[in-house]
C-alpha cells in the first residue's frame, strides 16, 4: 500500500469513548479525578516551590523529588483536562496528530516517572553505602546528566509509538472505547495487523520499566546488606527510615502499570473494559496524587520546609520543636 493511500485511510480525529459501559456515571467518575488533579497540581507544586525557596533541601534527594513533581504535573495536565471535557461537556473529539502527540507524552511521562523513581534509589544507595563521599559522588552537574539521560532514554524508546500507530489504517472507524489516547487503545481501532505494535510496546515496557525495576532491585539489595552490618541498632533504624517512602512510591506506580500494561497483550475475556480502563487512569493519577502526600508525610526535612513558610521565624523554633515529638512518638509507634 502506497504511502498516499495509508494517509488517505488516516482519520481527521479520534472520538474518545470515554468509560464504556458507565456513560451514566460519567459524572460521578469525573468528580474523583477532578478532586485528585486538583491534589496533583497543589502537591506537587508545592512542593516544587518548597524545595526551590528552602536551602536546607538543597540537595540531591530533593532535586530528583523535584524533578519527580514536575514529571507528575505534567503527566496530569497531558491527561485529566482532556478526559474532565469528555466528562462534563461530552467533546470527545481529539484531532488525529493530537492524538499522536498526547499518546506520546503520556508514555515518555510515565517512563520518565519511572527512571526518576530510579535515580531516586541510587541516590540513597549512594547515601547509605557511601556516605563520606556522597556530596563528591552526586554534584548537581551529575544530577543535571541524569535527569537528561533520563529524558532521552525514555523519549528515544517512545518515538517509535507514534510511528507505528501513524502507518496504520484506520478503516474501522475512529472510536477509542478510553478516556485518553493510549498506545495500544488506539493501535486496536485500526483494521490493519498492529501486532508490531503490541511486541515493540511491550519491549519499550521491558526496556524501560525493567531496566529501572532491575536497578532499583539491585540498589535495595545492597542497601540491605549495608544496613545489616551497621552495630547500631539506631542507626538501622534511620537508614531504613530514609528508604519507607522511596517503597511507598515504587509500590504506588509499578503495581497498577504492570497490569494495564499485560492485560492488554494478555488481557483475558472475562475482564470489563470499563475494569481496564479505570485502571489505566488510576495507573497515570495515582502515583502524582500519593507520591506528594507519601513524601511529605514521611520526609522531616519538608515538614519543617513547610513550616516555615506557614510560620513567622519566631515561632519557627517552637514548631521545630513540636515537630521533632511528632516525629519521635512516630518511630516510638513504629510507623518509620
């Protein structure tokens, strides 16, 4: 087929479906997703804000919580407005590039989320293992390559999806049964053989989140021997203490992306669509809601960030001082 005749079967827009089957509760599916976005945009630019204006969270653990904010804002914004308007307003038309354009954000996103999530790791490997040369080991230009590589990893490995998806005739129709543009959702409306599609999808997937789940697995691994060895059973205690949230967000993303992204390749019939669907948003809305709360909940040093900015400088002394018998009564409790 000629490339004139694949663009002629290229459709001027996608119809988004939304959740099929629960087009009567649209409403009420939108208001949790409304209510979680608004969380998304408020947390993660706080605490953005926060570790920009605070010096004392001037440091790498920060900067790449940074960069996991900024990551999840904009994992949100690429998504929820869009699906709110099929929601609320019924306009579920998206023009075809758009389509292409969204679906590869939120899959780079998603990726890149994953590949901080990593860094993250390492920098508390690097923290726990080599303390005495851990400010030589990750200088900010180190961060700053990182961060980029991260990027490019992720935006290389993508690229291919909006090709693969362009090439595709679509002379089915144009209705997505999903609420934004995903890969395979789309790759599925065409009438031609995507079966390309379902095998780089799921080796850009192994690349990405396996390469990161290996390194992770691996960093954990090393911390626990590092950890054990310690005499002290204090200091045990706040080496594992620095790591409960970096599980928190690992378990929050990995768990809901593992299966969204094998139910469709492996997807067995007695699953709703509409099951399917909402665990492909809570795959993309979860992690950016709970990642602020968990790190906020859990880090001292942001607690105290965000006291000084509620607090006169006066009393921030006093509020320290409440601050660290919350906490204390927390490890008392065991909670850290």
């Amino acid at each position: 087929m000629s490339g004139a005749n694949i663009s002629s079967l290229n459709p001027e827009f996608f119809i988004l479906n939304g959740v099929p089957g629960l087009e009567a509760a649209h409403i009420w599916i939108s208001l949790p997703f409304c209510f979680t976005y608004i969380i998304v945009i408020v947390g993660n630019c706080g605490l953005i804000y926060l570790i920009s204006q605070e010096e004392a969270l001037h440091r790498p653990m920060y900067y790449f919580l940074a960069l996991l904010s900024f990551t999840d804002v904009t994992l949100g914004t690429t998504t929820v407005p869009n699906m709110l308007c099929i929601f609320w307003f019924s306009l579920k038309e998206i023009d075809f590039n758009a389509c292409l354009a969204q679906m590869f954000f939120v899959h780079m996103l998603t990726g890149m989320e994953s590949g901080v999530l990593m860094l993250m790791v390492l920098d508390r490997y690097v923290a726990i293992c080599y303390p005495l040369r851990y400010a030589t080991i990750l200088t900010s230009p180190v961060i700053a390559k990182a961060g980029l590589a991260t990027f490019l990893w992720g935006a290389i490995l993508i690229i291919p999806f909006t090709f693969l998806t362009k090439r595709l005739p679509y002379c089915r129709g144009n209705l997505i049964p999903h609420t934004y543009c995903d890969h395979m959702s789309v790759a599925k409306v065409s009438c031609g053989n995507f079966k390309v599609n379902a095998i780089y999808g799921l080796l850009a997937a192994l690349l990405i989140g396996g390469f990161d789940i290996f390194c992770i697995s691996v960093s954990y691994t090393m911390i626990l021997r590092a950890v054990v060895s310690l005499s002290s059973a204090d200091a045990r205690h706040k080496a594992f203490s620095t790591c409960t949230s970096h599980i928190c967000a690992i378990v929050i993303t990995y768990v809901p992306a593992l299966f969204t992204i094998f139910t469709h390749r492996f997807r067995e019939k007695n699953i709703p669509d509409h099951v399917h669907i909402i665990i492909a948003n809570l795959y993309l809305m979860l992690p950016p809601t709970l990642n602020p709360i968990v790190y906020g909940v859990k880090t001292k040093q942001i607690w105290e960030g965000v006291i000084k900015l509620f607090f006169k400088e006066k009393d921030v002394f006093a509020m320290k001082q409440i601050n660290a018998l919350i906490f204390k009564s927390k490890e008392n409790q065991g909670m850290f």
